[in-house]
C-alpha cells in the first residue's frame, strides 16, 4: 500500500511519487468527493539525481555503512551517517 508522497522506483527503472488527485464526475450531484492516489513520474533533473544517490546509496549498503538519504530544495540531496542508537537502561 502506497502513502501520499512515497517515492518509488517503477518497473520501468523511472521514480515517481505517489500524490492524491481529486475525482470529479460531471452531471453528477450528489458524488460526493473522490480521491484517488495515483504515482506522477518525477522531471528528467531528479531521475538523474535520484538514480545518483540510489547507486551510491547501494555501494555504501555493500560496505555494511549505514546512511540516511534527505533530500530538500536547497541543498538537493546528501547522504549521512545514521546516529547511532542511545542504548537506554
């Protein structure tokens, strides 16, 4: 089951991002609102980003390195080291 916002990499190879759409039915009054969650295949500028992190990402993974991916408007996208969990007694 998919989330608004997931991002996921298709069969096809390419990323997309799941995002709600409104449904409306012309000449149909009483409808109601309906919703659908349906994945919109990201620019060519963030299929090559993403494929960048994804591969380094997997090299990283083969080291046995555990890193976060963020990703925002300013910075694009880094890759850091996870904190490591408190052990609480």
């Amino acid at each position: 089951m998919a989330y608004d916002g997931e991002l996921v990499k298709m069969e096809n190879g390419r990323w997309a991002r799941f995002q709600r759409c409104r449904v409306y039915r012309p000449g149909v009054e009483d409808a109601g609102e309906t919703m659908l969650l349906i994945a919109v295949e990201l620019e060519e500028r963030y299929q090559r980003m993403l494929d960048a992190v994804s591969d380094s990402l997997a090299q990283y993974r083969r080291q046995g390195i555990p890193v976060q991916v963020r990703m925002d408007e300013v910075q694009g996208v880094t890759l850091q080291p996870e904190q490591a969990s408190a052990n609480l007694h």
